[in-house]
C-alpha cells in the first residue's frame, strides 16, 4: 500500500488525455486521487496494483467504445460519497474471470457524414 504514490501516475495515465465528458476532462491530478486510492486499498487489501490495473484498463476500454459517454472522472472511479466504487465493482470482474464486453458497433465511415 505505501507503494501506491510510485504507481499513480501510470494508473491515472490509464485516463486518456483528450477524453471529456459533459465538458469535464475525465483524468485527474494525482494529489486529488492520492488519498481516495490509499483508503480503497486499505479497504479492499485482496486487490493489488495488477487487479486495479486490469479494472481500470477494462472500463476505459468500454467508454472508449461509446466516446467516453457518462465516463467518471478518474477520482470518482475510486469512490464518490453516496455511491458504489466503480473500481470495486471493475475488480470484482476480474476477480471473477469477467472478459471486458465487447461491443458490436459498425465500423465509422466518414462517407455516412454525407448520406
């Protein structure tokens, strides 16, 4: 767990730069995480740095597929006051053997720009 301040910023570079949602740039800083991804471990300690890590690459992957519709911002990935940690919910699948699903979406086509 005390590990956690030397792995961050790859976690959070997991966040695409360019990816917004209703305006918001979706990755956050570091020091807005730090303290939210040290109680997660404290509270969850059967995840580690690789199961976090499978979870989160699973999620960005799916929102990447909808153009990072309804996306959360990468500190409320970890937790959000009055709501379930979406991290926990992206470890309890990997944990479970759980592939990301993958979405069946038509291949874009700039010509259907113009139809």
């Amino acid at each position: 767990m005390n590990n956690v301040k030397y792995w961050l910023q790859e976690w959070l570079d997991l966040f695409p730069e360019e990816a917004e949602f209703n305006g918001y740039k979706i990755k956050s800083k570091a020091k807005d995480c730090l303290n939210k991804m040290l109680k997660f471990l404290k509270d969850h300690p059967n995840y580690d740095k690789s199961i976090i890590f499978a979870a989160t690459k699973n999620y960005v992957e799916e929102k990447r597929a909808v153009n990072w519709e309804f996306m959360k911002q990468a500190t409320y990935f970890i937790s959000k006051v009055g709501q379930p940690s979406l991290l926990e919910s992206y470890c309890e699948k990997v944990l479970a053997g759980e592939k990301p699903k993958e979405l069946n979406l038509p291949a874009y086509n700039p010509i259907d720009d113009f139809i």
